[in-house]
C-alpha cells in the first residue's frame, strides 16, 4: 500500500521509512528544541554525534478499531519533515526512530507486538492509544518491563481501574492523558437538556474493557445517572461482534426509553441502530461514546447517523495548536483533508499530540539511556498541544492528566456526507459552540 508521496505503511511493521520498512527515522533540529524551550538544548554544529532512540508505537491498522488507526500514516509523514536534524540531550545529538505494531484491533496481539517492541527491538519509550482493548494491554505491558509509557484515547477509568490500578500508589512506569467518565456524564447529560425527555435511558454496554468500565456500579454511568433522576434501563452486557440485537431493543420499547447511551464499537452500533430503525424503535436522543469518532461510521450508517450525538474530543475548532508544527487545530485538519483526500477524524488532534508529548519527554531527559530518566520526565510534562494543555500533577490520580471534552452532534453535511460540530461547551467554554441540538429526526 502506498501514499500520495510513494511511503508504504505495512500492516505490521518493524518501523516506518521511505524505501525500507521504516515510515519514520527522524531528527529534529536543535535549533527547534530551543525555540520550544526544550531543556538540555544544545546547539547542533557542538553537539556529539549520539545514538538512535527507538519509540514503539502499537496501534490498530486493522480490524474494528482500523478508524483510529487510519490517522497514522498522515501523521508520521508529515512529522518526518518536522523532525529533522536530531534532538540534543546531554550534549549529543541523537535520531529518533518510531517502530509501528499493527494490532488488528485484539487485545491478545496488542499485548504480544508490545512485548516485540521491548524486548526485541529494545525501545527506549512506548506510546499508544486507540480504546482501552489496545492502551491497556502495551500499557500492562510496559509496566511489567519496566518501559516509560505515554498512552491516550481511552477514557482514564477504563485504564487505571480496569488495570488493577491503587489511587493510592498508582503505577511506576505508565502515565496517560484524556479524559473521564465523569466528564462524559456531564457532556452527556448536559447535551440532554436541550431537547424534552421522560429521562429514561437505555445503556448499551458490551462485555469488554470499555462497556465494563462504562457499566461498572461504582465508578461507570448508571450510579451517576441515576443520582441525577434519570431511570437507567439495563439489559445487560452483550457480546462485541454479535449481530442481533433484537432482545435489547425490545427491552428499550418495553420500558419506554427515549435515551439511548453507550459506548459500542463502529461495527456493534451499525447493527444496532439499523435493526432500530427496522424495528421502530425511534428513541429523542442516541449518544454513544467510540462508535461514531469517524466520519467513515457515520457514512456507513447512512440517513439514520442524522442527530447522534456523541462526546467530542477534538475537532478543528479547538483554539490550540502544535508545538511541532506551529499549525492550529484547524490548519492541522485542512492539511490532512487536502493530503489524504478523507474528511478530519477525531484521532488526527491526539495521534499527532502523542507525538508532541513523546519528544518534549525525550528532550527533557536528562539521560537517554537511563529509562528511569525518560520516565521521570513524564509527570513533569507542562506542554500547550494541538489537543491542549497536557500536564500532570493534578490528578485525578498519579499517571493521569486530564484533557478537555464537550458534546459532538453528527448533522448533514456541506462538503461531506456528514460533519460532527459541537453543540455544548459547558464542560470546556474556550471551545466555540457550532450548532444548537437536534432531536433524532423522525
């Protein structure tokens, strides 16, 4: 498979480079690290030749959870240009490498590929993303190897809780950066009071991280929900990747929901909201969480993705921009349109920060080949991103920094089929609100 520009992106490759099975061996001039403040910054022409550092990076380049990856090949292409002549850390100058792992969106080789990258190929940091099916296991992973991790794009309870995570400890070597539950439950909910409801809402739940998190009785919606005087109709977890839902959606018609709330993945959702509308079942307002990141979902679905809702965690309007680039949010998501030819997708804002926060790491490292170097600079992290501020230091817990998140609603289109424009920012007011709310049409 090949880009515009001829660089191939294997399903499953060692790294990533123009004419070898690279896409990405890269430097980034000195003389940048100096203008973004980076400590340790040396000038290039004094600095000591140094060695490769290797940054792992698993994602899921197939299977149903492709959408996140689909941002990967934009993202380190353009940032080759970027990092040019190498970063400088205790007077050496060193390339940096980053060696892609395709996932294919299991848990189980998730966690293989991560084990590939650190004993293997001997990394030196590890980043990742894309659902709690795909961040935790590398995650898990990297703790037990003793291996910096800077994961994102799952909700920080489905990573810390679902993990074995102690508030009071935390974890040594593994640190993220997103949002909540709690922060999807006020978006969620203050979506909801646009439009008139009996406030019962059905939650659709699968049997694994996410849906277990999402659905957890302590930590996850339903609690939360209920103190707020909503009636929660639950029918219980259902198997990722079946294909009826007709006994869930009976039970909805039954209990006369008007609400539904979840967190499926694109596949699950396609069916279920198909077999909805089969079925008339035609509740206000659909809201779910990771189903409809992409504007590829939503097109699949058709007619029926008009008015779903959803948190929105980036979108080009966001008033930030990259500290590599210099591009803002909106800059950022035109050159990826223009590149690739495909609408922005949510993914794009936080691949491209994983990298931001990688290198601003890297180069506060007071030593490269002291891992427990690299790791120590993780929570001393106070960087302004194309997805935000990301910063540490204050909480919810230890490894977490939390980022910004309002509601999303999904609205027929003008140069494409379907565009997602934010429709609440009370949760996040410097975020500009683009449309007011719609019921599902009927």
């Amino acid at each position: 498979m090949k880009t515009k520009n001829g660089h191939a992106l294997p399903g499953d490759t060692g790294s990533l480079d123009i004419g070898r099975r690279k896409i990405l061996t890269a430097s980034l001039q000195a003389s940048a690290l100096s203008a973004l403040g980076w400590a340790g910054f040396i000038p290039a022409a004094f600095a000591q030749a140094g060695r490769k550092i290797k940054v792992g990076y698993v994602t899921p380049l197939t299977g149903p959870l492709a959408g996140f990856g689909e941002v990967d090949r934009f993202v380190l292409d353009q940032l080759k240009d970027t990092f040019a002549n190498g970063i400088t850390v205790g007077g050496a100058r060193h390339t940096v490498e980053v060696l892609v792992k395709d996932s294919q969106s299991n848990p189980n080789r998730a966690s293989e590929v991560a084990a590939e990258l650190i004993l293997g190929d001997e990394i030196d940091l590890m980043v990742v993303g894309s659902t709690p099916e795909n961040s935790n296991p590398v995650s898990d992973q990297c703790e037990l190897n003793e291996v910096p991790c800077i994961s994102s794009t799952t909700p920080w309870q489905p990573w810390f809780f679902t993990r074995g995570g102690d508030p009071k400890t935390g974890f040594d070597w593994t640190y993220h950066y997103f949002w909540g539950l709690e922060d999807v439950i006020a978006t969620f909910t203050n979506m909801w009071k646009s439009i008139p409801t009996n406030k019962v809402v059905g939650v659709l739940f699968a049997n694994d991280a996410d849906g277990n998190a999402w659905g957890d009785p302590q930590h996850g919606l339903t609690p939360a929900l209920k103190k707020m005087g909503y009636t929660v109709v639950d029918p219980g977890r259902y198997q990722s990747g079946q294909s009826n839902f007709s006994s869930l959606i009976a039970e909805y018609k039954k209990a006369g929901v008007e609400i539904i709330a979840g967190v499926p993945t694109p596949p699950d959702f396609q069916n279920f909201w198909t077999q909805s509308s089969q079925q008339g079942f035609k509740p206000k307002i659909v809201t779910v969480g990771k189903a409809l990141a992409f504007p590829s979902s939503a097109e699949a679905l058709g007619p029926i993705a008009e008015g779903v809702t959803q948190e929105c965690w980036w979108s080009p309007n966001r008033p930030y921009k990259s500290s590599l680039t210099g591009q803002t949010a909106q800059q950022l998501a035109d050159d990826y349109e223009r590149v690739t030819g495909k609408q922005w997708t949510q993914p794009l804002g936080y691949a491209h920060s994983l990298f931001e926060v990688a290198l601003d790491v890297l180069g506060r490292s007071k030593d490269i080949d002291d891992k427990e170097s690299i790791r120590d600079a993780i929570p001393k992290t106070k960087l302004d991103t194309v997805i935000g501020h990301v910063a540490w230091g204050s909480g919810p817990v230890k490894n977490v920094a939390k980022t910004t998140l309002v509601g999303g609603q999904w609205i027929k289109g003008t140069r494409h089929p379907f565009d997602l424009v934010v429709v609440n920012n009370d949760t996040s007011p410097d975020i500009p609100v683009q449309a007011e709310m719609i019921a599902i049409p009927r």
